[in-house]
C-alpha cells in the first residue's frame, strides 16, 4: 500500500516549514507575496509553492516595516528608501 504524502500545509505548518512565524505567514498572504488558496475558511500552501518562493526569495532582501515585509531586490535597502 502506498503512503499519501502531504502535499498542502495549513498556514501553521506552513510558516514551521518555512521558518517564519504564524502571523508573518498570513501578513505574506494578505499581501500576495506568497501564493496561497482557501479551502472554505482555511489557507492552504502548496510545498512545491513554499520551495519555489523559498528559493527566489534567497536573491531578495526584506525589510520589516511596521511588520509587514517589503521585498526588493536590491543588495542593500535603507530604511528611508522603504518609507
């Protein structure tokens, strides 16, 4: 008999998987930065989508404003560029 493999994470795992907090998870939502779909009223993550953005985002700075990550693809970022 084979065994089914997880191949969807709820945002909890999700953000273990990825090494992020619960509410940075969902804040990457929110704003679309991460690809996500609802099933009902849960967000749900692809693993081959959590491994693609995973590896674009090592080419990435992000810089946490009030919370909220802001991507760019920049070596080096200012605080007063973000603002």
């Amino acid at each position: 008999m084979q065994e089914i493999q997880c191949v969807t994470f709820n945002a909890k795992q999700a953000a273990k998987y990825v090494g992020v907090s619960y509410w940075t998870m969902l804040n990457l939502a929110r704003q679309g930065l991460i690809t996500h779909f609802r099933c009902g009223n849960k967000i749900l993550f692809r693993k081959t989508m959590l491994d693609e953005w995973m590896e674009e985002s090592e080419n990435c700075n992000y810089v946490l404003d009030d919370g909220l990550p802001v991507y760019t693809r920049n070596d080096r970022i200012s605080r007063s560029q973000v603002l």
